[in-house]
C-alpha cells in the first residue's frame, strides 16, 4: 500500500502552527540507489528516498541533501508523519509511477562504490546521515547493480551498516513504498574504539564503529591517555558523529607510543564497550621498502565472501594508512589502479596486522576473526586473480614498499579444493616475491587467519614436536568441568599433513577426528566423546592415534590415552 505524501507550495511555512523545528532523525534517508543499471526491473535512474519518521509533519523547504560533498537544494514539501518521498533527476519522474517523488535541479551523482550522504535541515543542522559504501551489500550484490540499499529498521536510524542491506524486492528496490527488508531486528552491536589517527602534535582523533551519543562523547572525563598527558577538550566530529576529536594538554612527543582508553562513551541508542575500549598511537613515520609487508591474501574466496589482503608493520614505525596504496600489476607490468586503504588518518603501529576487505562482516561470518579490531573495510581492492597475479604495496608517490607475485601453484599440493583458503607468508625476513616462503592456511584454523598471527610460519615454533592430550580425564556431562578434552600440537615447521584415529579398548576405531587436514604451527582439536553417529560412547578408556607427515617424508606417529569418566549419583 502506498504511504500518503502531501506536497504544499512554500506559503504554507507561514501557516502558525502548521510545523514544528524537527529533531535530529526526524527524517531520515531511508533508501538508495547508487547503482540502477543493469537494471533488475526499476527504471535506470540514481534516487535517494526520505522518510519521516515523527509524528508530526515536517516542511522541507531550504533543507539540503549533499552527496560527496555536492549540494542540492530541496524544494518545498511538506512530508507528512510516517510518509516516503522519492527525489532523483527531473528527467527520471516520469518513469515511476509513484506520486511521492520529487525531481531535483541538478541531482547529484551517487557513486557506486561509497558515498557520505547528508540530509540538512534549514538551519543546517545534520538530520540524518548515511555513509555507505559497498561493503553494505551482503552476498556480493553490488558489482550486479539495479539493487538499492534499504534501511531495516527505523528505529535504529544512526545504527548505520548494520541496519542497512540490499534490497530483497524483485524489482530490485521499494522507491514509493515500504522497504522489502523492513524488519524489527534489534540492533545488538556496540560502539567500539577502532582506532586513532593525530591531527597535530595537541590533537587525536579517536575513531569508533557507531554514531555516538554527542554530549556524552564530548566530556573529557571519559577519556584516558598514557605518558602523562591529559584531555582538556573534545568535540563529537558531524556529520556521522563517529570520531572524537581529543585536544590534550601537552604535546604528543616522537618516537613515543601512547595508549588513549575511553570510559562510558554510548552510541547513540544507550549501547556502551567494554571490550574494545583502548588504542594505541605515536606520531607517524614515513615506510621505507620492506617497513609493511603484504602477510597473506585470500585470492579465491567461498561464493559470497569477499577477498582479503593482510599487512604486517614489521618496522618499529608508526605508519599512517593515508600514506599507503595497494594495486595489481597490469598485463604490461605496469601499475593498476591505486587502492586507498583509508581516509581517516589510521595509524599502524609496529607488530600489528591489519587485513584488508570489502566487507568485514561477511568475512568474520566465515573466518575466525580473532581480532576483528584488526580488520579494515575498504570500498575496493586490486583485481587478484584466481591462477595468478601480482599485489603491490605502495606509498603514495609510486614508491613500492612490497610486491608479491602470486599463482596458485603456490597452494599445498595435497590440496584437493583450493577454494576459500589464504596463502600465508611463511617468514618476515625473506621477500614476498619467494614462492617458497608461502604456504596455503591451516585446514584446523578454518582457512585463514585474517588480522591474526599466520597459521603456517618458520622461525617462531621451535625445532621441537609437541603433542598433548588434556584434560586426560574428562566428563562429557556439560556440567562445564572438563566436558571436553583438547589435542594441541607445536610443530617445527609449516606444510604438516594429520591424522588423527580414537580407538576403544578392544582396537575399534570409534571415532575419526581428522583425516588428511592440513595443520599449522599450533593448532588443537576437541573431542567430546562422541562416536561417529554423534552420541556419546560408553565411559572408559580410550586411545588417540595420531599421524603426523609432511612433503619431505618426515613421519611421525604416536599415541595418547584417555579416560572418559561419568559422575557417580
């Protein structure tokens, strides 16, 4: 059913009584369509849909929309409660049959790839802002086109990604109507501390996941920094209201790595951290070749998750993001297109990983995201393709930092799929162009290892094999003692193929753990008892048959024992 829209000429403003000043979110931008053709069965056109969302009407006479910063003027509206309006170029009007849409002198372009799109009031204040890009399309739908972003839930207006996603609507979006992927889902995500980029020597940038509660964010009390420094003052940064800028009392000396903690900083909807709270920063130094390494890549990713790039700051510089560029090779060995990484001045302190994606969601929903702080979205990366290619790493001014020439050959040659798993570099201290200092990701980490410590490495695991099965006692009564018992490995060396057999007593196999899985450095697998029909075996004692090989014919095998108890009542 259409929502109803009334449309009045600006004499109606003097009306006494007829509006009142709106609140931020009053209206918020409630669709998007960056993208139309080729076109899933709407008109080929570029729109941006408002809704009012109060329960009073609002006249939008002298607000302004800007997109990427170009501004357009809206004309005048008056937009009743719980009503939609549909503004595009006057040309595409008529190709909707949908009475609540506006054309607009000079609308703006709406980039495929990212936009920030800001909705102001009169008297400019920020009423709503939406800062996309394509990471919030889930399953790939943007490289499609003719599918619009829609809000799910407008009670969550400033959740921001997590409560938008493409358009389920066969015709590939709602302009006009209520969005096909409305929905009361709750909004369970909090507002965590990313990271920090510095202004100048008195002033840092704290960069958070959610649009914050502004007077909250904005008192110094709630912030900490190391070093013997102290906040005097901080300003809630619009138009997303998402960083923090932090004035302090002294300068930030060089070559000093501080740590910056907030406290009790909410989003915008009461949620608070208490997990990713602290960051650390110094003042940014400029890379040399080999200061950040390329650390691993997934070229070939499972359908509908995106690629990543992994970088590693083996310097003991900080190094600020703005300054880095990724890209392919062209076919004539040139370089391709130059990837931004960030625009918000990320630093990237020494030792850490930061992984490099499309969409961060979509990726730890597949992959074990141990340090999700740890991961980047980013609106592109480099073509890499599935037999070959070659990833550059490089400064803003064209100075390669890193360079990996990749081909798949590079996989484990007992792989029997390889898609969906990474190549791991295997040591820092020898160049990415070595093809045998890659190795594919262990199976017993899920793949891949994005923003976390390589799965496969040489240098760091010691020259000794350990295998060890605790508790060797266990209960698989989920009492939450000892209900699981855990085989852990240390091995010398990447490239580890494994097996591993549960014999009963009288040399039955009961239950097979793991069959050819290629191990990493450290690893473990759980056994809860279980048979191969998953229920749970009789209690006694049991053996772990373990085979342990790799390429170069080493050959391990060993047993452990087991015992498999149950509580006396």
């Amino acid at each position: 059913m259409r929502l109803p829209i009334v449309c009045f000429c600006l004499l109606l403003q003097a009306l006494p009584g007829f509006t009142q000043t709106p609140a931020i979110y009053d209206v918020v931008i409630h669709e998007v369509m960056p993208k139309p053709s080729p076109v899933a069965g709407l008109p080929p056109y570029e729109y941006i849909e408002l809704r009012n969302i109060s329960t009073t009407p609002v006249q939008l006479s002298n607000w302004r929309l800007a997109v990427n910063r170009r501004e357009v003027a809206l004309p005048a509206c008056l937009l009743q409660p719980d009503s939609l309006l549909v503004l595009c170029a006057p040309g595409a009007v008529s190709s909707y049959n949908i009475p609540n849409i506006r054309g607009i002198d000079r609308f703006p372009t709406i980039a495929d790839d990212s936009a920030l799109t800001v909705l102001y009031d009169a008297f400019r204040r920020v009423i709503h802002a939406v800062d996309y890009h394509q990471g919030w399309y889930a399953g790939g739908k943007a490289g499609r086109g003719g599918i619009s972003l829609e809000m799910i839930n407008t009670a969550f207006p400033c959740s921001g990604k997590v409560n938008w996603t493409a358009s389920t609507a066969a015709a590939g979006g709602t302009p006009g109507f209520i969005n096909a992927v409305a929905a009361n889902t709750p909004d369970v995500s909090k507002p965590d501390l990313l990271f920090a980029a510095i202004a100048d020597s008195m002033h840092v940038l704290l960069h958070f996941s959610k649009t914050l509660d502004s007077a909250l964010a904005a008192n110094p009390a709630h912030y900490e920094i190391s070093g013997g420094l102290h906040v005097t003052s901080c300003r809630v940064l619009p138009p997303v209201f998402s960083s923090v800028e932090l004035q302090l009392d002294a300068a930030i000396r060089p070559k000093e790595v501080y740590t910056i903690t907030s406290n009790g900083v909410a989003d915008c909807n009461g949620a608070t951290s208490n997990i990713y709270n602290s960051v650390t920063l110094g003042i940014p130094q400029q890379p040399v070749g080999n200061d950040i390494l390329i650390n691993e890549v997934l070229f070939y990713p499972p359908a509908g998750i995106p690629e990543f790039i992994e970088l590693y700051n083996a310097s003991g510089k900080v190094v600020n993001l703005n300054e880095l560029r990724v890209c392919a090779r062209t076919a004539g060995s040139g370089l391709g297109v130059f990837k931004k990484m960030t625009t918000s001045g990320r630093l990237l302190m020494p030792g850490q990983l930061l992984a490099l994606t499309t969409n961060k969601d979509l990726l730890c929903s597949y992959y074990n995201c141990r340090s999700p702080e740890n991961i980047q979205e980013v609106s592109s990366l480099p073509s890499m393709p599935l037999d070959g290619g070659d990833v550059v790493l490089l400064r803003v001014d064209s100075t390669i930092i890193d360079e990996l020439p990749y081909t798949s050959g590079q996989h484990f040659p007992l792989a029997s799929e390889l898609q969906g798993i990474s190549l791991e570099r295997l040591q820092y201290q020898l160049p990415a162009s070595d093809a045998a200092n890659w190795h594919s990701a262990a199976a017993t980490v899920g793949y891949a290892t994005p923003g976390w410590l390589n799965s496969q490495r040489r240098g760091d695991a010691g020259d000794s094999l350990n295998i060890a099965l605790l508790p060797e006692v266990f209960s698989p009564d989920h009492d939450g003692t000892a209900d699981v018992t855990q085989l852990s490995w240390q091995l010398p060396a990447p490239g580890f193929v494994g097996n591993v057999t549960v014999y009963d007593l009288q040399g039955k196999p009961v239950r097979y753990l793991a069959r050819n899985i290629l191990m990493g450095n450290t690893g473990y697998l759980p056994w809860d008892g279980t048979g191969e029909n998953a229920v749970v075996l009789p209690p006694g004692i049991y053996i772990f048959f373990i085979e342990i090989f790799n390429l170069q014919g080493y050959v391990k095998r060993c047993k452990r024992t087991v015992v498999m108890a149950r509580k006396l009542n």
